[in-house]
C-alpha cells in the first residue's frame, strides 16, 4: 500500500470513526431528552450526519418549536433515508402548527405510503383536513386511525367535535360515550366528553342521565364550579329542588372565596325552560344583602328569542323599602324596553320556586304580545 492509499484509507477511518462518534452522542442526548444540548453542539454544525441523526436534531428544535430549522432536518433525514415514516409524521405536524395545511397533507400521505395504518400520522392527516373544513376526509382518516392499535386519544375527541360541528347530535352523543370509554380519566379530554354528555343529554331532555355526569366532573375536579350550576339545573328541570341546596351552596362559598371568574363571578343559571316560542333562562346573582340601603336584583328570568336577543326580563329585586315596612325580601318586577313593572307580588328567601316561576310566567303573558 502506497503512502497516498495509506493516507487516504486513515482518512476516511478517522472521518468515519468521527461520525459514528458524533451519532452516538446525537442518540444519547435524544433519549435522555437533552434537546437545548443537541441543538448547541449539533444544530449550526456542518457535518454528513445519517438520516436518524438528522431527525434527532429536527427533533430537538420541534420540542423547542423552531419550525423552520425542524422543517430543515427533518428534509435532511427525508433526504438520507426516504423509507422512514417519522421524519415525515413530524414534518407534518411541523406543517400543522404553521397552518400549511395544504403541504402536510403531503407529509401525511408521504408517511402513510410507508405504513397506511401508522395512527399518528392517520390522526395528523385528520388534522390537516379538519383545518381545511374538510370535514369528510377529516372523519374518514380520524376513524381509521382509531381502529389501529396504540390509537392517541385525540382521533376520539375530534371525530365527536366534527359531528358536533355539523349539528349531527345524535352520532355525535354517540361519538362522546366512546370517548368516555376510550381515553384516561385524568385528561383533559375526559372532562370535555363528560361536560358534552350532560349538555347533550339535558338538551333532549335526559336529565336523569346527565346528572351523574355532572356529578362525576364535580368528583373528578372538585372546582370545575360549571358544572355545580348544571348539576344544579338537571335537578330543577326533574323538580328535586332540594338536592340543588348543597350545590348552590358550594358555589356561595366559591363567590365568597373570589373563586368564580367569567360568567359565574356574578351569577349562575338554575333553570332553563321553553315558553311558546321564547326559552327563559333563569339565573340567581350571588348579592345577598338585607342591610343594603339600594335596589339590586337576585332572581332573574332572561326571556330570549330564536336569536338569543333578550326581549323581556323578570327579576325579584330586594326592596328597602317593603323589607323595613312589610319584611318582604323581594319585590317581583319585570322591564321591556325601558320601562319598569311591578307586580306588587312579594317573596322571602324560603320562596316555593314554582309559585315564583308561575307568577314569572304571569308577567311574560301579560306584557308579550
């Protein structure tokens, strides 16, 4: 062997021994998931790295949501090795995230090539066609993905939101109880499933099924403060007021806590009901102060059109007045485009709700024309 051959033959060993090296590093640090080190001794390096490295370090800057320089890599391992499926199921999600939904659809199908029953990448192509309303094309690749094993929990929720979606209410109850079976009790999706159920199942008027469904939230995350105020209007809507009380409790301590934020920090709905062609929505204001030397109201009866335009209005308001002359708590008043009415009608805490709900009624057929 002559001195050139010599020198070239060390050469290429020590160049081949130098990138084994490097990839052993490159596969250590990836599953000991040290990304921000890969990144720093590997990202901006030149070097002829393998397809798997390559997808190693687009790895790495996908967990650190750099999507260009992940887009990068993930090219280079396509590139090296274009028989692996993960380059391409992370390019597609790379994609996803950017909103280029359009070329992660290739990405996907580029993955499925490989394995049509890959459920990640089935899932990822759901995605993309979900975000280009295709909704179609999105359920197709969602029900595919679910029926592989090691199916993600994601396919199951969204093949229920796209049903949702299209306002198909029965196959998308049907799509929430599998979710309930299908996916773990501590996501997040569980609870989005169970809070859907009860919507729906007190929608058609099954409220004897959507009480313990709410009461299973209640269990599951004690501070998850809507669904008290469901629980609490499935037992007004079966007229078991007194399994409310605890509830409406809990919510009075959670208001005095300064617990309740958005559309609970000053109220909460404790019954809806349909009246000819308005639904009433009937809510209570947590307010509660006989001392108070000004008007303010607790019980209030949103009468709302097809539209959810509030056309009229029934409210108890706490009265100074009637409270220091005739210890009447609450006067029963309504108003409609300004103006006020008052029923000359009074009530104390310990009211018998159908006798309000009755007189309520009263005033919505005498000033509704």
């Amino acid at each position: 062997m002559n001195k050139i051959q010599i020198l070239l033959f060390t050469f290429y060993s020590l160049l081949s021994f130098g990138q084994n090296k490097s990839a052993d590093e490159i596969k250590s640090l990836y599953e000991n998931k040290q990304y921000d080190k890969i990144i720093d001794q590997y990202g901006s390096k030149a070097g002829d790295y393998s397809s798997d490295s390559y997808y190693q370090i687009g790895f790495a800057y996908y967990m650190k949501e750099d999507d260009n320089n992940s887009l990068k890599f993930m090219d280079l391992s396509i590139e090296k090795d274009p028989k692996k499926i993960a380059p391409y199921f992370i390019k597609g999600s790379t994609l996803n995230y950017m909103g280029k939904y359009e070329d992660a659809v290739k990405a996907f199908e580029n993955a499925l090539k490989i394995n049509p029953n890959d459920p990640q990448s089935l899932s990822g192509l759901g995605d993309s066609y979900y975000n280009l309303k295709k909704n179609e094309l999105a359920l197709d690749s969602y029900k595919k993905a679910i029926e592989q094993e090691n199916a993600s929990e994601r396919p199951y929720s969204m093949i229920a939101q796209i049903y949702s979606d299209l306002d198909n209410k029965d196959k998308a109850l049907e799509a929430y109880y599998n979710v309930k079976l299908k996916v773990s009790k501590d996501s997040d999706s569980y609870i989005n499933a169970l809070f859907n159920i009860g919507l729906m199942e007190s929608f058609k008027e099954n409220y004897a099924k959507a009480e313990p469904v709410f009461l299973e939230i209640i269990e599951l995350n004690p501070k998850d403060y809507h669904a008290y105020a469901k629980v609490i209007q499935t037992y007004y809507r079966q007229k078991n007021y007194d399994k409310a009380k605890p509830y409406r409790s809990k919510l009075y301590e959670a208001y005095q806590k300064g617990e309740l934020t958005g559309d609970l920090k000053d109220m909460f709905c404790f019954d809806q009901f349909k009246w000819k062609n308005y639904n009433v929505l009937v809510f209570e204001r947590y307010e509660d102060d006989e001392k108070k030397k000004s008007i303010y109201d607790k019980h209030i009866f949103y009468v709302r059109d097809d539209k959810s335009n509030t056309v009229f209005r029934v409210q108890t308001e706490f009265s100074p007045i009637a409270m220091e002359l005739e210890k009447t708590k609450y006067m029963l008043c309504a108003s409609k485009d300004g103006t006020h009415y008052n029923s000359g009608l009074g009530f104390n805490d310990n009211f018998d709700y159908e006798v309000l709900k009755s007189a309520a009624i009263k005033m919505m057929e005498r000033h509704i024309k």
